[in-house]
C-alpha cells in the first residue's frame, strides 16, 4: 500500500495530532493527544503523564477537540 495512512478517513485524520475528548461507554472521558485513529475509530491517545490508551471504537460515543 502507498499511502502510511491505510485511507483512513479525513474527518477522523483531522483530529491526529490534536488534543481531545474521547468518550466512551458508562460516561468515561479521556483526554490527550490523538496518536493514531483507524476507520473503526479504535484509537490511541497520549495523555498528559505521556501514557498510552488504546480505546476500542466499538466503545467509543464521541471524539471532540480539546480547547482548554
């Protein structure tokens, strides 16, 4: 394949690399920054302590950015 992106989506490529929102089932919320989303909106984020959360995109209700 060409393409290092594997054609995911551009509306989920836009918030790679941008801080955000996720959340998830049972009003969880994570922020950070978005390393890596798929078209199935698995996800990986940074938080603020640099660890790493893999969020699995059938969990996931909403990806919004953060502005604080």
């Amino acid at each position: 394949m060409d393409n290092n992106e594997f054609n995911v989506n551009e509306q989920f490529l836009a918030f790679k690399g941008k801080k955000v929102i996720v959340g998830v089932r049972n009003d969880i919320e994570y922020s950070g920054t978005l390393i890596a989303i798929d078209n199935y909106l698995n996800s990986v984020i940074e938080k603020e302590d640099g660890a790493l959360q893999t969020l699995k995109g059938g969990e996931v209700n909403f990806i919004i950015l953060d502005e604080n």
